[in-house]
C-alpha cells in the first residue's frame, strides 16, 4: 500500500502557497474589517493568531495596493481600494448610499450624469452614479469602470493632489517620457484653478469636468466628483459653469468620506459599514 505523500516545506508547490497566501492577506483584511479601526498592528496579529512580523508584511502588502491605509500611529483601517471593490457587490455600502443624494442634486443641477470615483491605487474606480430624469446615456455609469489616473478628469483631478512622490509614480507607469511634463504643468493648473476638465479623454463625444474629494485633515486626495455629458450639450462655456455647484458638492462630500476611509481620519469605528466579512456572507 503506498503511502500519501508527506507535505514538507520544500515539497510544497509554488502555486499552493501563493495561494495559502493570497488567502491568508484576505483572512487579514476580513479580519481587520470588522475591528475598531484603526486597528494596531498588536491588536491585528493578536486576531489573526499571526506572528506581528508576518502580520506586518501581510499589512505593508495590502497597503501598497490600496487595500489598507495606515494611519500612522494610530494603526491600520480598511482602504480605499478595498472598498471600491465592495461598491461592485450588491446591496450598495451605506458609505455609498450616504452620497447618493448629493450625486442627485448635481444631476438635477447640471442636467447631466454625476458619478462618484473612488483611487484604487494608480487608477480610479466608478462607484456610484446618478444621472439626470429623462437622460439617455446611460452607457456612461459603468460601475466598477476602472481607468488610469493620467486619464479623464475624474483621474487627474485626482493625481493633481497627490503627494508629488506618489505621483510621479503613477505618471512614471502609465506616460510615455515624452509626454510626461506637459501633464505636470497640466496638473499644476488643476490645482490652481480646483477643477479638471477632459474632452473625450475616456469616452469619445463625452465633456466632462471634475473635482477631487480631499480629506480636511490634510488635503490627500479619496476620489472625485464628475458631471459628464455629450459635447453637443456641453461645451466649454457649459462645463465651466458647473464648477461652482461641483466644488460645493465636494466640499459636502469629503468629509463624509474621509471619515470612514481616510488614512488620518480621527473617527473611531465599531466596524465599518464596507467588509470582506460582510461581502463573503450575503
């Protein structure tokens, strides 16, 4: 009778323990989802029965994607990326459900589409739109829409305010050398003036025109605020005009976001409303 094979540390396929890990990172931020965040690295290992050094490195990971903010000394919350993925899930976050209504007055507003992008690392990710009565694009509110940061005003409304660090990063992956200062100065203008605009950057025969949402603490950028629509109905002069009610929209909306995904928000919460746990349950 043949014995089963004895599992030994350098018997182990490749892909089973890039798999024992991948599911071990997700154990990590399920985990973490439901803790009072921001959560300490102590605290993290203690729940995960991880050693703090592998609890660490596991952390460093997610933070890296997006998945985890680290809060400094504070510790560790669910992030940004995290909870884009979740917004793809159905029922929507109450997160989420908490900007609805501002996405509908800038719909009502503008006569257009407003959507709500959330940064998932180099890129941004639609989660959340609302278009105007008797509208008919409906092809532009693509949930989990998922583009480059150097692209569209929903993306560079974003990069503009990034630390210039993490920036060039970004830059550095998705533009060609050449390109590359024509879109700092660019990005430079964005910041002077508190909007970017685009026309047909993402979507062709589409304006649009965009906000970033910063966090009060310190003006690190969540995601943005965009109003779009055909050229015909939006030219120049027309998209312009909406930069007022949009930056005012944004200024409501921040705060609310920062609150819960914001890497130096001061709220303490019980769990956040966006988990893994949750998600894996329903």
């Amino acid at each position: 009778m043949t014995k089963p094979e004895t599992r030994t540390g350098s018997s182990v396929p490749a892909a089973t323990e890039q798999s024992d890990s991948a599911l071990r990172a997700l154990r990590v931020l399920e985990l973490l989802a439901g803790m009072e965040q921001p959560a300490s690295l102590t605290a993290i290992a203690q729940v995960t029965r991880l050693t703090k050094t592998r609890t660490y490195r596991i952390l460093r990971s997610l933070q890296d994607s997006g998945f985890v903010h680290h809060a400094g000394r504070s510790g560790y919350r669910v992030g940004s990326r995290a909870i884009a993925l979740a917004t793809l899930m159905s029922p929507r976050p109450a997160l989420v459900q908490s900007a609805r209504p501002v996405l509908m007055r800038l719909a009502l507003t503008s006569g257009e589409t407003a959507t709500l992008h959330l940064r998932s690392g180099g890129h941004r990710v639609l989660v959340l739109g609302e278009e105007s009565p008797g509208s008919a694009l409906r092809r532009v509110v693509l949930f989990g829409e998922r583009s480059p940061l150097t692209s569209g005003c929903g993306g560079t409304s974003i990069l503009a305010h990034l630390p210039q660090a993490e920036a060039a990063e970004v830059i550095e992956e998705h533009v060609p050398a050449e390109s590359r200062s024509h879109l700092v100065e660019q990005l430079a203008e964005i910041r002077a003036q508190g909007y970017a605009v685009s026309y047909s950057s993402n979507h062709p025969g589409m304006h649009g025109i965009a906000t970033a949402l910063l966090d009060p603490a310190d003006d690190y950028p969540l995601g943005s605020l965009v109003i779009a629509g055909p050229e015909q109905r939006l030219p120049k002069p027309a998209l312009l005009a909406l930069a007022g009610p949009l930056q005012a929209a944004s200024r409501e909306l921040a705060p609310r976001l920062a609150a819960v995904i914001g890497p130096n928000s001061s709220v303490r919460l019980a769990s956040l409303d966006v988990t893994i746990q949750d998600l894996l349950t329903r």
